[in-house]
C-alpha cells in the first residue's frame, strides 16, 4: 500500500468527478484500481464523500424566484 500520492492534484479531480456523478465508467474503474493501492487516495476519497453528504444532509432547498433565474441567465448572455 502506497503512503503517498504521486498524482495527488488528478486524483483529487477524478475523486470529485466521481462524487458528483460526472466520472465515466473508465476513469471510475482506473481510479477504483488505484484508490486499492493507494492509502491517500483511499482516505481522501472518504473524507470528501463524508462532508459532500454531511453538507447534502444539513442544506435546506429552496427555490430560486424566477426574475433571479432571468436575470442571471441576461447577464450571462452579455459574456
């Protein structure tokens, strides 16, 4: 078991592609294979899961009034 990360940036960007669901099955399986080797990967991997759920669990949905959603969508549009 590896006690330090090589690639530590990319894996912290595929843990949190994983995470949020925009990870293809290939870049899950090739980090899955080193998240098995790798001791970093492993408790970086639990401890981002950990507080994206703690933070899921504790925020309250609201919904954002239209006229915000419109607004926002113009001045994007001016970019």
């Amino acid at each position: 078991m590896k006690t330090s990360c090589e690639n530590h940036e990319k894996c912290m960007r595929m843990i949190q592609a994983i995470l949020d669901g925009e990870a293809t099955e290939e870049e899950k399986n090739h980090f899955r294979d080193n998240m098995d080797v790798c001791m970093p990967c492993i408790n970086e991997y639990h401890l981002v899961k950990c507080i994206k759920e703690s933070l899921c669990n504790r925020l309250e949905r609201k919904t954002c009034p239209e006229n915000l959603i419109n607004t926002i969508k113009l001045k994007l549009d001016l970019l």
